[in-house]
C-alpha cells in the first residue's frame, strides 16, 4: 500500500506566524489573552492553553495584552482595546489585512461591496466592519438573487466583489459569473482574493484524489478549509473521511486499498498529520512515501 501525503498538507504561513509568535510572547509572560481560538484545532488550542494561553470571547476579558489571531477581527475592537489600554499583538495574516485595506478604500469611494464567504467565519466578520451598509455576503448560490437585488436598488455606481481568502476557487469563478449576469448598470470590480496557499492547496487534494482510493483529510471540526477540502476530495474520491485526531480514523477506508491519499487543513500541526499517518502504517506495517 502506498500513502501519498500532500507538500501543501498543515500549517499556512498566516497561522505558522501567528502560533510561533504566541509560543514566543508565552516564553516571556505566564499568560496572554486570546480573542476568539487561535487557530480552529483543538489538539493546538490544548497545548498553548497549558502554557499560559486563554481564549476569550471578549474583548472586555482582556487584560494588559490581547492576541488578534491570523483570520482578523472587527475594526471596532482595535478602537475598543485603544480605549481600554490594553496591548494589541495583530497577528493578522497579512492577506487579511489587504482585504480589510482593500473594502475600506473601495467603500470609502462608494462602492457597493460584495463578500462571498461564510456569515458566522471570524474573518468575514471582521471584513463586513470595514464596509460601509452598502455591503452583502453570500454564502451559497441561493443567496445571490438577494443580495443582487439589494445592489440594483442601491445608488452605488460601482460594485467591488470580494471573496474569503479560504473560499473554494470553483465555486467562487460560479458564483461571480451569476452576481455578474444579475447587476445591471453598475460598473464592477472583482477581485481574487482567495489565498495563494489556499488554492495551491485544494488543487493538490483535487490532484491526489483522483489517483487515490481511499483520502484522509486532517483537521478541526470547525476549520472551514478543512471542510472545503474534505468536499473537493469527496468530489473525485467517495471514500473519503474528514478526522482531527488518529483516534478518530475510521480504519474499513483504509481496508484492500492500494493508494490513500492524505491532505491537512491551514490550522493542522504536523504532529497531528504525523499521528494519523503512524496510525494507518500500524494498520498496514508498511513505510509512508511522500509525493
Ligand atoms: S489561509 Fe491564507 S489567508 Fe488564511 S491565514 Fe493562511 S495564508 Fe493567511
């Protein structure tokens, strides 16, 4: 049996920046705040939180410092912390930070801005604040005509379409194609904002997928680009599975199968992948080979 795991499998470099720095300031202080989870991987989230780190969900838990994980947050809690005098470590990958850039100069000008991303994701959140009201999200297909609506009606003359740096490339080019087709009169901007390592990534699970029987994506339950390769892999491998930790792997995918491909989220230490894999060559007795 042969495992191909993916190069572009665990840690992004927004989310690698953003866990080295915390380990770091956690070296020199016994605790740092935390605004949201760090990264959405329990088994990362468990460690720092043993060496001092604790989550909040409020800004107002805060106390002396606060960390500003890599998905970013809302613009008033930059003013928030100014006001309560507390610390502010951003951690903000950068390409998060050239979209909040971005929505807020093209807001300012008077455009109308359309995200397309999910409504509940922490970095989305964080980019509709730097909008004005003249802005919408769209989530999934049925949700266009809506919000399509809302720009027509609308005395914006220009139009920015946006889109979460952790969106799938497919469903984004579709969804574009349609908010296109539907705005009239109005001049329209689009912009790729989907992250470089993102796309590499999905591409290399739609890639592994196809030449697989069986594929393991590693990640947190909550990590939407875990799940989003877990839904491209599932489109060229049905025998697929989403886990977190190795006690979680399902061993009958893994049973009479030649190849089994393996790819991890953004947020997946190597560890873990480390785990899964040692976990499946007991299964089988055999050597991993990378691609
Ligand atoms: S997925 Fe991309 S945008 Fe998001 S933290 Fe990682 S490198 Fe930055």
């Amino acid at each position: 049996m042969e495992i191909i795991l993916g190069r572009t499998a665990g840690f992004c470099y927004g989310v690698k920046n953003a866990v080295e720095n915390v380990k770091k300031e956690l070296e020199k202080q016994d605790k740092l705040y935390c605004l949201g989870e760090l990264v959405h991987n329990s088994v990362v989230i468990e460690k720092l939180e043993k060496s001092g780190l604790i989550t909040i969900d409020k800004i107002e838990k805060a106390k002396g410092n606060v960390v500003i994980r890599a998905h970013g947050v809302q613009k008033q809690i930059y003013e928030k912390a100014k006001q309560m005098g507390i610390n502010v470590l951003d951690y903000t990958c950068p390409n998060v930070l050239k979209i909040h850039k971005t929505v807020e100069e093209y807001a300012n000008k008077g455009f109308y801005v359309i995200l397309i991303g999910a409504k509940t994701h922490a970095e989305n959140i964080g980019t509709i604040s730097f909008c004005t009201k003249n802005s919408g999200i769209i989530e999934n297909e049925e949700e266009i005509n809506k919000v399509v609506e809302d720009v027509n009606k609308s005395d914006c003359k220009n139009v920015l379409i946006i889109v979460q740096t952790t969106f799938g490339f497919e469903k984004f080019n579709k969804y574009v194609e349609k908010i296109i087709k539907g705005i009239r009169n109005k001049e329209i901007i689009v912009k790729n904002t989907i992250c470089n390592a993102t796309k590499v990534r999905q591409e290399e699970t739609a890639q592994i997928a196809k030449r697989v029987e069986a594929m393991i994506i590693i990640g947190g339950k909550k990590s939407s680009n875990t799940q989003k390769l877990y839904d491209i892999a599932k489109r060229y491998c049905n025998n697929t599975q989403i886990v977190e930790k190795r006690e979680e792997l399902n061993n009958s995918i893994i049973e009479n199968v030649k190849k089994i491909g393996i790819m991890a989220g953004a947020s997946t230490p190597k560890e873990s992948i480390n785990e899964v894999i040692e976990s499946i060559q007991e299964q089988i007795g055999k050597p991993k080979n990378r691609k």
